[in-house]
C-alpha cells in the first residue's frame, strides 16, 4: 500500500536569473560573483560525472551569471521582470511515501499483550511441580 503526500501550496512567482543564482535583486556585483563561484563548484559537472541534470544546471548557472553581470543585460532583465505578470506555479508531484505496516503494529500490540498475560498467569497459578512440592511438604508438616 502506498500513500501519497500532496503539497496543497501555491506559490505566486517566476524563475529568473536572481532565483537561480539565490540573490537578491539588489544584490552587489560581488555577491553575483561569489554567488555564481558557490553553486559553480556545487553542480559543475566534473563533480559528477555523467549526470545529465549537473550539465542543464550548470549551464543554467553560466547563462544566470553571464546576464547579472553585465550592466546592460541586467537593466533589461529587471524590466523584463518589472513588466513580467507572476503565475502561479503548479503543485508539485505528489510524493510517495511509504505506508505503515499497521499489521505489524497489530502483531507487536498482540505479542506484548500475550507475554504480559503470560508473566500475570504463571506468577498467580503455580507452578505444577511447585504444587507437587508443596503437597510432599504438607503431610509431612501434619505428622
């Protein structure tokens, strides 16, 4: 059984070039740079070799960089973003998350529940070898 964990947010905005650098849209030219040197050495894709995903995110990167560092470029993406209307972004995929295996929980309930119920019993009834012994030391007790 497999159950499914569905974010119900929305949240209202676009990707650009400040979202995949992680800055502000204030941000001084050195912390684009040091921005950019950060995640360029987090995704380069030497650091994982073959991974498709490590090369469309480093690119990502350089393409963020080449425009925020640039004077001209930069002016133009704020006004792309200043003229921009945010949408909505969808919900992401449900995740999957594993069910619990609630007959397991009931077998441990039932298991402790019968080895309790076991101790309560032998310490109440005795024993038939303790009984045996008590019934020898009775007659003689008598005599």
């Amino acid at each position: 059984m497999t159950r499914y964990k569905i974010h119900s947010e929305m949240e209202v905005r676009f990707n650009n070039y400040y979202d995949i650098l992680r800055v502000e849209r204030d941000a001084p030219p050195e912390s684009i740079r040091t921005a950019y040197r950060r995640l360029a050495q987090k995704y380069h894709p030497d650091k994982a070799p073959g991974d498709a995903n490590a090369a469309r995110v480093m690119t990502a990167i350089n393409t963020a960089y080449q425009v925020l560092s640039d004077s001209a470029q930069r002016a133009s993406h704020d006004s792309w973003i200043a003229a921009a209307k945010p949408r909505p972004v969808r919900a992401p995929i449900a995740e999957k998350t594993a069910a619990w295996p609630w007959y397991l929980l009931f077998a441990t309930m039932a298991f402790a529940l019968a080895t309790v119920g076991i101790v309560v019993y032998k310490s109440v009834v005795p024993s038939p070898v303790a009984f045996a012994a008590q019934a020898a030391k009775a007659p003689a007790a008598r005599r």
